[in-house]
C-alpha cells in the first residue's frame, strides 16, 4: 500500500499530454490561416511540390487565365517558385485580383513576381492513403492528361517551366478558419474533460487517504503496516478490511464501510470475442455505487473475500460470472 497520488493518475496524466499535443498540430493550420500568406512565406511554411497537410503559402509568378473545369470543379494553372500547379478555386475573390491585376501588366515572363502575391494553399495529393478502407484516386490519369495539355497550350510553359501533376493545391483564401477549428475544438475539449477529471480524481484520492488518517491514525505514516496487521487482507487482489472498514488500494484508493454495502452484482459485459469481469457495489446509503473491473485469472480469490464481507454484514450477492457462489 502507498499513498502516491502521481503514479495513480499517471495514465490520466498520460492522455491530457497527448491529447494536448494533437490539438496543439491540428490547430497549426488555423494558426497558419490567420497569418499573412508573406509573413507565412518568409517563416518557412512554403509549397515545394510536396505533400502535406498544413496550410502553406505560395508567391504567384504568373497564372493561366483559362480554368478547367472537371466535376463541377475549377482549377487554375498557377506558377510559382517550384514549379506549375493546378489549382482548385471555390472562391474566386483572390484569383480575380490576380487576373485583373496580369491584365494590366505589360506581356513577358514571370508578369506577376514583382507584385508580391502570396496565397494561402492546402496541398492535395495523388492518392490519399486510407487505413481500413480503399485509397482515393485524387488525380487520375485522364486528369494528369489534360493538365499537361492545357499546361503545353498555355504562356506557363515558356522559359522552361514544368508542371507537377501529382499535387494538386487547394486555395483556402477567401474560404475562412471555421472548418479547421472543428477538430481541434473538439480534441482541445476532449483534452479539458480529461483535465478537469484528472484534478476532480486527485483530489477525491486525496480525500480518500485523510479519511484513512482519520481511521486509522496510527497507520497513517506506515499504511503498508496495515495490509499486515488487517482483520482481513489480500495482497494480490489489493485490498483489506480492518475494524469493519474496507480499503481498496490498487490504482484507486478508496474507503468503504462494510455495515453499509447492501449488495454485491459480480457482472460480465460482453465486448466483440472476450468479456469483461466486473463487480458492482450497492450501499444502502446515497453513495454512488462502486463499480471496478476483475482481472479475470484474480476471479475465483474475490469469493473468500465476499464470504469474509458476509460474515461481516448482511450483503446479498448477486452472481453473474457463471460461477455459482459457495
């Protein structure tokens, strides 16, 4: 027995951390989409023909003013510092400026690079690659034949240029932050949920253990010596009962008097090919019943230490492990 708090809520602990840290990455490409698309550029964050999943920046070197159209979808050729990509427009407030703007220009390569437009892009790959179901054909290769066509057709091709037909990008200018906040949100919520059931569990432990003191205060610096000198102990099972008071001291620690049990459910919950071992105990009292999982093989030691109990107390059993009680 012991009374440490952190190592009975380490895996507690354990999920707010993770739970921050994926937010704390999936809230990156909000971030990014509230940042201007040059700061952006010049922090690093730039489409290089390669995959990814935050929002990055461009700098528009020139743009084909003819779009194509596929599955209800339009796309731009649009030139950058890596290269020619197609571009997906749901909006076209920026591509307009773009287009305005390459019209009053004076004919020549490159037109747009001494303007400085930057834009934010999400990079959509050839494939996307699914764990448990089929991968989607984001460009096939009907699609990568027309791109190369129209690219070949187009002013782009001029001065050595190529065009990459295994991304995509997708303009997210003019498109709003609210879509990349839902997810985050909600593990950010998840995360707090944890957070504040983490603290609720510690101080409840803490609780637990001044009313052990109070109990039993001349255990209260070496509760270890109790398990020895306790009316009733299990080391295996991690529980005693001493004095008529139960104590469990496993990964929970809790403090139960035994004059107040009522009933005793042992339960299984079938889970798809296994099933779960639980007990349940009821309280004359408003005490929320106590409910915690059996180790399956520790099964057949919990029927001495419900004999002990009934010895104790009245307690009706209740059993549903398929093992009919003694």
């Amino acid at each position: 027995m012991n009374k440490k708090i952190f190592v009975r809520t380490l895996f507690d602990w354990c999920v707010v951390v993770v739970l921050s840290v994926v937010c704390y990455f999936d809230v990156q490409p909000a971030i990014h989409m509230n940042t201007n698309p040059e700061k952006l550029y010049q922090q690093g964050y730039v489409y290089k023909a390669e995959n990814s999943d935050d929002v990055l920046a461009i700098k528009v070197l020139d743009i084909d003013p003819n779009p194509i159209e596929r599955k209800n979808n339009t796309y731009y050729l649009v030139k950058h510092e890596y290269g020619v990509t197609a571009m997906k427009v749901v909006i076209k407030g920026s591509i307009n400026k773009l287009l305005e703007m390459k019209d009053v220009l004076a004919p020549q390569e490159n037109p747009l690079e001494s303007s400085d437009f930057y834009l934010h892009v999400q990079v959509l790959p050839e494939i996307r690659r699914r764990n448990k179901s089929s991968d989607i054909v984001i460009i096939s290769q009907e699609f990568k034949d027309i791109i190369q066509e129209r690219f070949n057709q187009s002013d782009l091709s001029k001065g050595g240029a190529t065009v990459d037909t295994t991304h995509l990008l997708d303009l997210m200018d003019d498109r709003g932050v609210a879509h990349f906040l839902v997810g985050p949100v909600l593990v950010g919520l998840v995360a707090f949920f944890f957070f504040i059931n983490t603290i609720r569990r510690i101080l409840y432990i803490r609780r637990q253990f001044m009313l052990f003191n109070t109990l039993f205060p001349s255990y209260a610096n070496q509760p270890e010596k109790l398990v020895k000198d306790a009316d009733y102990s299990d080391k295996k099972l991690e529980l005693l009962v001493h004095q008529g008071i139960l104590v469990f001291y496993g990964m929970d620690f809790e403090i139960l008097p035994v004059d107040d049990i009522e009933e005793i459910k042992l339960f299984r919950v079938h889970r798809k090919s296994f099933y779960r071992y639980k007990m349940k105990i009821i309280f004359y009292s408003s005490r929320r019943p106590y409910v915690f999982e059996i180790n399956k093989s520790n099964m057949e030691a919990y029927y001495p230490f419900i004999d002990y109990l009934r010895s104790l107390a009245p307690i009706v059993v209740e059993d549903g492990w398929k093992m009919n009680y003694r």
